[in-house]
DNA sequence: GGCATTTTGTGATAATTGTCACACCATTTT
DNA sequence: AAAATGGTGTGACAATTATCACAAAATGCC
C-alpha cells in the first residue's frame, strides 16, 4: 500500500514506522481520467500530488492559448508551490497528461501529522527542496542554452517526457513555437 | 541584532523568542567585499546567507564567460539549494556584487537547531518554499513572455534590480546578448 | 472501414536576436 | 595629462525564430 511513496520518502529523510503510520490520515488515493483538472486557475492549491502512474502538467492560460509550464512524472511531488505555501489563489492550471493514479496530501491533516511526528515535518522539506533544485535546473536551461541545447539536455536528463509528451505541449515549456521545435527535431536526424 | 533576519522568519512562520535563542549558534555575521566569492563552483555549498545589506549574485563560467543565473538582495536568502540539500559539489559561483553584510546559517548548526526547536524546522521549510515559488516566478518568465516582455516584468516587481545590477551581468540572466537588451531599453523610451 | 479531430511537418516571409566591430563615456591608474 | 579599464550604445550583417498557411500523418470515434 502506498509502496513507491514510502521508498520515495525514506530516499529523502529517515521516517520511522510510527511517522509513517501517522501520515496516514493525510494521504488519499485518486484516479484522475486523462485532460481532467487537478488545480484550477484562481482556485488555492490544498494539497500536494504524489503521481504514481502517469503525467500531469502545469500550464497558464494566455490569450486562449495554453503555455505549459511543467511537467510531473512518476515519483515527483506535483503542486503550486506558491499557492500551496501562501494561500493565494493559483495562477494557472494542473491537469492529468495521461490518466493518473496520485496520493493526495491534505494540507491541514498534513500540518497536523508534522506536528506529531517532526520526521514529517522534515520529509517534506527535503521534498520542497527537491522541487525548488529541480525549478533551479529548468529556469537555468533557458539562461545557459540555446533551444536546440535545450531540447538536448531534456532528451538527455529525462527521455520520456520526448517519449510521452505532445511535441506541441512540449514547445511552450522549452519556449519556442511548435514549428521550431518540430524542425529542430527533424534537422537532429540528419 | 540581528533585527532584519528575525522580522523576516517571524513573517514567514511564528517563531518564540526560545526558538530564536536556540538559533544564534548556527548564526554569525560576515562582511564581503565586492566580487569576493560566498561559493565557488566544484565546493558543497554548507550555508545558507541572509542578506541584510548589498546583493550577490550566482553565475555560471562557460567557455569563459559569466552566465549569471540569479539575484539575490536585502532579505533573501542566497544558497545553492541543490548543492546545500545533496551535499554534492556546486555547478556554480556566488559573489557579492555590492559589499555585502550577510547572516551565515551553518549547516551542521542548523540541524542541531532544528532537533531542539521544531519551530525552526519549519521556518526552514517556509524559506525553501519561498525560495522555489521564486525561482518558478522566474523560470516561468522565459516560457510566457518574450525578452521585451521579461525586461518588463522585472522592471515592474524587482525595480531595484536595474538600478543596481549593470546591464551585462542582467542580459545573460534575462537570456539574451548584452547588445540585445541594451536595445530593447533604448527603443522602451521612445 | 470511413470520417472527424488532433497532431505534426514544411514552405515562405517577416521579425527578432546574435555576433562582430568600434565609438563613447566615466573612472581609475600611472 | 595620458593611458588603461569597465560599462554601455550602435551599425551592419548573419543566424535564428515567429508567424501564417496549408499539407500530411496519426488518432479516436461511429
């Protein structure tokens, strides 16, 4: 039960099976059919997403146009972080890529289960600090590399996001129109 | 004492004078000159620096030149989060790029800390999740808008930051050549 | 299978940006 | 005062990318 979510924890932080058993109350299984909303535009992040199964993706809406801003796999922790943290209501939307099987964590039953068990509380910042290295080494891509380096550096760090992903959904999160990207790929080829 | 650094944990999470007591001998204050290194790339970063006054900088050396990927000024906290959570050596520098008076957090410190006052376990992961909501703001920058459009947007939230950090060192951190962004401000004005 | 919808590829052209070269200005050094 | 240094502006041209238009291919649905 849970089984991937506990390995994935203990990789982070030493959590005994007395933390573990008092998360328990926090976490909810859910089945999210694929294009289905896991977080809506102007709505507060409550919880944060362990994907067991599946792909979901962050993404602003602009212009009617949707902007996809991150994507998140099996074994990452999915979430507005900000929105999460502050209370305020969420800039954009997260929704199920492929159909998605993620533990839900409950902020408030969260909050409580940290204070009873303080390795909970550290898990999960080993978590955050996973997300925000991770964010760190994204925004960089952009600042250290071309769109061609970095379509590169995504087939080299993460092949089956090229392998999962739409290559339109994928243009906008390396930031170039959908046709460059598709012609960057094709001149790889040759 | 230590004013600014207290203000800043106890907006971020309620933190009892006890607590703060705990914390001092993690802390110690450091003066740095302009352009003296806080990290330098190839070393594990084993601080966290509160800034209390002059701003630095993290960049990266490639084929020679500076890269530089983030900014950090009065009341931010400057580390490299992914060096400093792994323990594995920096990709990155950190220099001052004003004198810089900063808080040093020792790692090891830190930790003992924590163990004794939880209340600090949790300012620490409210720092984190401001520092990841932060570098998502940024890294979203260069997926919604274009090099005008970011120029603009950091004109309007982080206004400090054109007044204080020479042109050079911002373009690459906007993502576009030195020549680039010297014309997109000289066209803004017309 | 056949039809509708979605996704991807490609050509033509305009717009943006990178690169190289050099001028200008302010400050510091000698 | 002359020279050196660091930061910035600008012209010219090449390279890259965005945009629009449409074709081809893949996918889902009846």
């Amino acid at each position: 039960m849970m089984h991937h979510l506990l390995t994935y924890l203990r990789s982070l932080a030493s959590l005994s099976d007395e933390s573990w058993q008092l998360l328990q109350p926090a976490l909810k299984r859910k089945h999210v059919a694929k294009n289905e909303l896991l977080l809506k535009e102007g709505a507060v992040c409550q919880s944060l997403y362990f994907i067991e199964k599946g792909y979901c993706r962050s993404y602003h809406l602009a212009d009617g146009l949707e902007k996809n801003t991150g994507f998140f796999f099996e074994n990452d922790m999915a979430t507005n972080i900000s929105s999460f943290g502050s209370g305020l209501p969420s800039e954009y939307f997260i929704a199920a890529g492929e159909p998605l099987e993620v533990i839900v964590f409950d902020k408030q039953l969260l909050q409580e289960a940290g204070k009873k068990a303080p390795e909970i509380e550290t898990a999960g910042r080993c978590c955050i600090r996973l997300f925000a290295a991770k964010q760190e080494a994204f925004s960089n891509l952009f600042r250290l590399y071309t769109a061609k380096e970095r379509l590169a550096a995504i087939e080299e760090r993460y092949p089956f996001m090229l392998q999962r992903v739409p290559l339109t959904q994928l243009a906008s999160f390396l930031g170039v129109a959908r046709e460059t990207l598709s012609r960057i790929r094709s001149r790889r080829v040759l």
